[in-house]
C-alpha cells in the first residue's frame, strides 16, 4: 500500500517538528492509540487498536526515527503485531516545509505492507481505511499544531488587554510580583 500527500499546518515548522517528536501529542492524534512511550532515543513503543471493515484488532509495534535533519524532515518506520488479525509493517518519509512564519507544509510517502485477515478484506477497503485515518491524525494534528502556536501569543495580548483597560491594577500586580521574585532569588 502506497500513500502520498501533503497538508498545510498552521503552525511555525519548529512548532510542527516538536509536535511530530512528542508521544504526547502524537497519542492524542493517532486514531485508536491508547499509549506511546520513549523506549530508547529515536524509538517508541505504541499500542493502537484499529477497525478495518469488520476486522477490529489491538496492534503492539515498535517505531524508529532515523535519516533525522531536523526541523526539515525524517523517515519513520515500524511494525506492529494484531495477534489474529494480521501484521503491518512500513515506513513513511516525512519533509516539513516553511510556508511562511506561521505555515508549514508536511509532505509524507508511506509504504506500508500488511498480511493476516487485513490482506484478505482487500485493498480497496484497506486504502479506504488508511486514507480515513490519516485525514483523522492530520485533522487532529493541525489543531493541536495551531494551538501551541498561538498560545504564547495569547496570553501576552491577555496581559495587555489587562493593563490597557486597567492601569490600576497593572500597579498593582507588578507591586506583587515584585517580592515574590525577589522571595525566588534568595532561595
């Protein structure tokens, strides 16, 4: 099975490139993943479970980084074991592109191979499939990637929102974040 694309996140590509290395957010992005961990540098032990048709099977695997350049790109691959429902393995290279300061465009090429019952739903409702969860994680991923971008913005516009309508109390909070920074330093 072959994928190829390519989606636009509106996110700064460090922000993006953070995102593709963090498990946490790659958890939360994968359909049907329920744990990642870092198992060494560049590997991560993953647990998905995943409906084909009508075929629904837990997948145990392991996944490698290498070919790193970052932010710019890195191929994954790994393999992932369905007990009675079949196999999976493949890789995927992944190239980030910075569209402008706050747009980033994540080309990907994914070769994959399964065999077990997966192989003999066929491929049409295979591809279908793997198309259907890639726009689920990319859906995903793009929001989470836009939140963390624009987080540290808002805040500060909070802030200044804050003093603009009220100098009052812009006084008096920077006269209490006074001694407790200078509480800090001492310790």
């Amino acid at each position: 099975m072959k994928l190829t694309g390519s989606q636009n996140i509106p996110a700064p590509r460090e922000t993006v490139w953070k995102g593709l290395n963090d498990p946490s957010i790659l958890q939360q992005c994968i359909p049907g993943c329920s744990k990642i961990e870092v198992t060494a540098p560049n590997n991560f032990k993953a647990t998905v479970t995943i409906k084909v048709g009508p075929v629904k099977a837990n997948f145990g695997g392991q996944v490698t980084l290498s070919e790193l350049n970052p932010p710019e790109s890195y191929r994954i691959s790994g393999k992932g074991d369905g007990g009675f429902a079949g196999f999976a393995t493949g890789g995927a290279t992944v190239k980030l592109t910075a569209l402008s300061a706050n747009e980033t465009q994540m080309d990907y090429d994914v070769d994959a191979q399964i065999g077990g019952k997966l192989a003999m739903l066929g491929s049409r409702l295979v591809d279908s499939t793997a198309t259907s969860l890639a726009n689920q994680f990319f859906t995903k991923f793009g929001g989470l990637m836009k939140a963390a971008a624009s987080a540290p913005k808002a805040k500060a516009s909070a802030k200044t929102k804050v003093a603009a309508k009220n100098p009052v109390k812009k006084a008096a909070v920077k006269a209490a974040k006074k001694p407790a920074k200078k509480a800090a330093k001492k310790k």
